[in-house]
DNA sequence: AACAATTGTATGCTCAACTAACCAATTCGC
DNA sequence: GCGAATTGGTTAGTTGAGCATACAATTGTT
C-alpha cells in the first residue's frame, strides 16, 4: 500500500530547512569520518588556532559563536587528547593562549582532507554560483 | 590596542557556514521563546503531527531526520507534557499512531505565532527572492 | 509453520550548549 | 593611585539531541 506522503506547512519555515540541512551535513561528516574521531567543532577549534597561534579562549569562541563555558569543554577536550596547548598570554595575564602541538598539527592535516572530501560531497549537490550565493546568504543570517 | 582580525581558510567551508548559521537561528529561537518551554525540534513535531493525524514514529522520524531512539525521546517528552497522545494503529499493529491532544493543540497554535516572529526575524535578512533560492538550495542539501 | 523485516521500546553513552557561581587579572572612574 | 567594575578562565550541574545495541511484538514472505 502506498504511503500516503507527509505534507505540512513546515515546508515553508526557513529555519525548517537550515535545521534539516544541518543535520545532513552533520550526519554526512560523521558516518563518512567517524575513524577520525573527531566533530567538525572540534576540527574548526584547530583550524582556527592553527590559522591563528596565540589565540584566547574568548576569541575562539567569539569567532565560532560559542560561550566561554563551551569553549573550554572543547579545548579541554583537544588538551587532553595532545592536539592543543595552553599558555598565558605575556601581554594579558587573563587570557590563555592558544597553540597546536605537533600531534595537533597532524591531526588537524588529516581532518582537512577529510573536510575537503566532505566538502565535495556538498558542494556537487550545486553550481559554484549557487555556492557564492548560499555562502553569502548563510554569512547575513549568522553575523 | 586593536585586535588582530581573526582570518581563516574555514570561512571558505561551505558545512561551517551551515554549522554557524544554525547556530544562530537555535540562539534566538530559544532566546525569544524560552517562557515557551518548547525547543524548534518539539515544535516541529507537534506541527507535522497536527498536519497529519495518526503519523507513525517512523513517518515523523523519517520526515525530521531523526533515527527512531531520537524519535522516542522526543514523542516520550510531548506524551508526558500531554501534548502527544499514542495509539495502535488499527492497520497496523506495529506502528503507532499519534495525534494531539488539546493541549497539544494549544500549545502549537502558541508556537507557531512564536516561530511566525521568529522567521521575521530571519526573513528580515534577506529578500523574498533570495529566501526561495535559499530555501531550494537548502533543500538540495537535506534531500 | 518458519523465517525475515519492520516498528516500537529500553538503556546507556557522547557531544554540545547553557547557567550560575567563583576567582584572578585587568581596566575604568574618580 | 585606589577602589569598583569588567573581563577571561574555571568548575559544576543541567538539558537536548543523536547514536548504538538489544529486545519484544507484529507483519510479510516463502
């Protein structure tokens, strides 16, 4: 017997489909790399720290929107695991420091391939303009 | 002293984007509505179950993305609050069928004015046309 | 009738996000 | 310069969501 197909005004909710679209994406990256052992947070904390040595926990966590509470599970976490290293900043005895450890650097490496396959994956279900677009629209809900 | 700009090769990922856009839409959902109770989640269940009385666990699941363990806890906490009501399904003696109770019933109709507010909120970021394109594109990616 | 697949359920784990409270270092206002 | 307010980090506890696994009941297949 055919189902009979679920339809609902749901449909018309944007953040309807930015939650559904971040679920796939979610679910994509962690079926695909789950030998990495590594979130895609996770990821953006080194990717970030890498880009930028010396960063704070504030910063870190302005830059990808998070409290400080959260912050800290997530360096805690890259602490213990060897991939990040904390140091008090010289010029703001307040602020911790942020750098990658030779383990994190390795780690990190891996974890980009892993995010340009992933990437790629995404990025074919477009056009590169549609990419541009979304990017550019993404960008205007998030700042 | 002014802070050094925090630049990197993330921004060119499309899923962080997606990751932060996310982001932001659950923060002021829940810091609008918080008085609600209600997360988007529950929100949408009830509303896809109003939209289609006696749906199955799995039917929703499949529409939320949800794997059945998430369903159940979910439909668990609307069941509790008396907003869900589970019934056999009289085709089916494997599914369940829910339905909304009253209360339930009242508590979507307060939802949805909420998440009417909430999608100004998003809407008001960008124009009527780039919303459908961005909604399409979206949808690409969650299909 | 025997077997496989589907659906719901129960349990336990992980991750991420948030609050609240507390402390130390810094900055502000006077 | 000094006390007060702010900022950054830390700890602890709570919640929501997602997943894996195992099991029971029902249905479908052969």
């Amino acid at each position: 017997m055919a189902e009979a197909p679920v339809i609902s005004s749901l449909q018309d909710i944007v953040g309807f489909h930015i939650r559904l679209a971040h679920g796939a994406v979610n679910r994509h990256f962690t079926e695909t790399f789950c030998d990495l052992g590594m979130t895609q947070k996770q990821v953006s904390v080194l990717w970030l720290v890498s880009d930028n040595p010396g960063l704070s926990q504030i910063e870190l966590g302005r830059e990808l929107q998070m409290d400080r509470a959260t912050t800290m599970t997530i360096v805690n976490r890259m602490q213990q695991r060897n991939f990040l290293r904390r140091e008090r900043s010289a010029t703001d005895g307040r602020k911790q420091s942020l750098f990658l450890t030779d383990e994190g650097a390795k780690a990190l490496a891996l974890s980009k391939s892993a995010v340009a396959q992933h990437e790629e994956w995404l990025r074919s279900r477009l056009n590169p303009e549609e990419i541009k677009k979304l990017v550019e629209m993404l960008a205007k809900i998030h700042d």
